[in-house]
C-alpha cells in the first residue's frame, strides 16, 4: 500500500459564519502530482494554509508527512516547499544571490548551495542568465526562479498555489512542461492547485474537486472523464436551430448545442452517430468532420459544478 504524505479527516476551517473548507477527508499517495482543483473560493488557498499549518482548523485533523499540522506544524515547513500567491523573491538581486540567500536560511554549505544552485536553474534554462538582477524579467522567468526557490532544500512534498496564473500561453506551457521534469527528477510529492484543467489532466496523476469547501470527486483524471457522457463534435455548415430542435428529440442525445459553428451533442453510453449525422444531412446541412470521444476533464468540471449547484 503506498504511503499517504496527506491525510486530513473531517477537516474544517470556519470564518464568521462561512464554512471555507467543510468536512474534507482526503488521502494524496506519496510521488504524484495530486491536482486541487475549484472555482474561485472553493477553499483551495485555505485548505494548502490548514496543511501548511499556517491556520489552525476549527474542527478535524491533518496529518502531513506524519506530523499533526495543529502541534507540529513547525515540521511541516521544514519537510515541505511551498509557492503560494507571492512569489518570495528579491528582485534587486540576481537569480544567484536570491537561491543563496534562501540556501543560507536553510543552512547550506557553500559548496552544496553551488551545487544547487547550478542543479535547479539549468533545466529551467536560467544558469547562464544567473547574475542578472531579476527585477526586469519576465513575469514566467521569475516564476520559475519561485519553483526552484521552493525545491531548494529538497523537500518530499511541494505545494504549488497555481503557479500558472497570469502567465500568457507560451509562459504556462514552459513552466508547466519544467515542472513536468522538475517533479521527475526530484522525486517530489506535489499538491498542485489550479484553474487552468488542460494543466491538470497533463500533469496529475490523481485530482479532487471541491466546490464551497466541500469534496465533490476524487480519482485520476481518466476515471472522472469516464463518468461523462460521449461527446460528439461536428464540423460542417449550414447548421440551423431547427436542426437543433431536431437532433434533441432523438433517443440517446442527452443535449444538442452550436458552438463556435460547430454542433457538440452529448450521447448516451451506446448512442450512434450515423444517424444523427444523416439526420442533419437531410434537414440541410453540410457535414465536413466528426469527432467523437469522452468528455475533457474541463467538461467534467463543468458538471460537477453545476450538479452541486
């Protein structure tokens, strides 16, 4: 049996008269990326803070890395990294001068700070450009620098608190491929928060979905997506809402909509396309392409959110 880094039972963290996070019983295995997923005050936040012993719970219990995080959350910090909503770093020193500060904290040596020093920043393509003061970087170059400012100390387990939020696309796509390799050479355990679920489904090997502080789902990213109804895309032109109308009243189409020009249908476990798309043919329109697979992780999420809802 794999060993659990995190274990919370029943645990609860109440503001005033709001429930943040609410009953929550959760297992994360050791060596994956374990995805965190929610909407905007999901509990999210509060839930890495209660982890990190940075908020005590007002009821239940969190045991992390085997300690209790309500009376030994000291130890907690010292095993864990974590990059939360700021990223920690000194941006009139140069990338170099801001690892060895923290290398410092944690009382490394001068010779095993070069050493990881040099270790974290060439996969991220930052060592030739480690003197450099990072107050004119990039918002994604000290985003990465973050990362490696978190892993440091070699920590077993790693909270990242979205680290992709507010990239652009190319700056998202490169942080998350280095963490992809970071996460696997380090060996690190990683409790990974975030909005962005392509991001999730790429690199989770298990995620939780939790709506008004409450879990909602749990399991690997293939097992929610199999819980979904077969989704069905078609491409063409012609499409009209009579067309529409049409293909909601066959047996099996659980929904008909046009997006983007494109009609998406949702289908029952055995339902087949060819009719529908011989349907739309005579009511006139053009098919050029069919698509037809499970529902993404995102369509997943929107489900679940609209079943709590």
């Amino acid at each position: 049996m794999v060993e659990a880094v995190i274990r919370t039972e029943k645990l609860s963290r109440v503001f005033d008269k709001v429930r943040a996070v609410d009953g929550l019983d959760l297992e994360v295995p050791a060596g994956i990326v374990f995805g965190f997923l929610g909407p905007n005050g999901a509990g999210k936040t509060t839930t890495i803070r209660l982890l990190l012993g940075l908020l005590e719970p007002s009821e239940g219990r969190a045991t992390v890395l085997g300690f209790d995080t309500r009376h030994q959350a000291g130890g907690v910090r010292e095993k864990a990294g974590a990059l939360l909503e700021h990223h920690g770093l000194y941006e009139r020193l140069s990338a170099e001068d801001n690892l060895a500060f923290y290398a410092r904290v944690w009382r490394m040596t001068a010779s095993a700070r070069r050493d990881r020093i040099r270790e974290l920043l060439e996969p991220l393509g930052l060592w030739d450009r480690r003197s450099e003061a990072i107050g004119r970087w990039s918002r994604g170059m000290k985003q990465k620098l973050a990362v490696a400012r978190a892993l440091l100390h070699r920590p077993s387990l790693l909270f990242l608190d979205e680290p992709t939020a507010g990239l652009d696309p190319v700056a998202a796509a490169t942080l998350r491929d280095d963490l992809g390799t970071l996460v696997s050479r380090e060996g690190v355990t990683v409790f990974l928060t975030t909005h962005n679920l392509v991001e999730a489904e790429r690199l989770c090997h298990r995620v939780a979905v939790i709506k008004q502080g409450r879990l909602v789902a749990v399991g690997h990213p293939d097992e929610l997506k199999a819980r979904s109804a077969t989704r069905a895309e078609i491409v063409g032109r012609g499409f009209t809402d009579a067309m529409l109308a049409l293909l909601r009243n066959q047996p099996g189409v659980a929904r008909a909509d046009l997006r983007n020009g494109r009609i998406v249908l949702e289908l029952g476990e055995s339902s087949e396309t060819s009719p529908l798309v011989r349907l739309i043919v005579q009511a006139g329109g053009a098919v050029e392409e069919v698509r037809k697979d499970k529902g993404s992780l995102e369509d997943v999420f929107l489900t679940l959110m609209e079943e709590e809802r």
